[in-house]
C-alpha cells in the first residue's frame, strides 16, 4: 500500500494500473481478477487517491469477510467520470452494516461530489459500485 500511495504523490499523472496491480499482488484468497484499462491516467492526486483507498477496501474487505474464492475489480472511465465496481462469490450478507471501512469509503466519495452502492445479492457475493465524478462536478 506504502507504494501505491507513494506513486499518488507529486505532480505528474497518475498510471493507475501500474498503481493498482500491486494491492493486488500476492494475495492467494481470494483470486483477485483487476480489470483497468490500459494507459488510464489521473493528473488529479485526491482523485486518484480516492480510487486507490476504495480498490484496497474492496480487497481488504472481501480478505476479512467474504470466503469468497473470487474477487473481481473493474475500473473504468467515461467522460471523466470514474467507477469502481468489486463483487466476489463470497457468503454474502444478510444485513448491510457499515463499518470503518466502508463509511469512509463513502465519506472520501462524498466529498468529490461521489457515491458508493453497496449490495449483496441473494444468490451470496458482496458488490460496491464507487463512483468518482469529474472534478468540474463538485458543488
């Protein structure tokens, strides 16, 4: 993580998937499957941060509580809008609770003018969907 935060600072651009692969990295369980397109880049650091600290969550999350075999993590941009979207084959959750993590995933998205959706199917899995907007879409 020291690493991928490191590559957040300064002013140039942000390789997010040069910043990405490494939370992923070495973890047996689950499998975790990172999907980010090639040559997406941020030049805004507290973006770029946001998205970083919401992808280790996600994998945090799903090693501490899901069982799951799989974790799946797509990152994807449109018309400068970024999303984040992880769900794993774990246990699932009969009752949504917030704790830590999560609340300040949703506080860090907040404050760009962002969301966070979080859900468990009933067939079992977890999902969040992070949404990061444009920066021209703060209020």
């Amino acid at each position: 993580m020291r690493e991928a935060v490191r590559g957040l600072r300064g002013d140039a651009a942000v390789d997010l998937e040069r910043v990405l692969a490494p939370l992923a990295a070495g973890i047996e369980r689950p499998a975790i499957h990172l999907a980010v397109p090639a040559a997406l880049e941020l030049a805004d650091p507290e973006r770029a941060q946001a998205l970083v600290r919401c992808v280790q969550e996600i994998i945090t999350n799903a090693i501490r509580h899901s069982g799951a075999e799989h974790l799946w993590i797509e990152v994807a941009q449109a018309g400068g809008r970024l999303e984040v979207v992880g769900r794993d084959d774990g246990r699932g959750a009969r009752r949504l609770r917030f704790g830590q993590g999560l609340t300040g995933m949703h506080e860090r998205l907040a404050g760009l003018g962002g969301s966070l959706e979080v859900d468990s199917p009933p067939a079992g899995g977890f999902r969040v969907r992070a949404v990061i907007p444009p920066p021209e879409a703060e209020a």
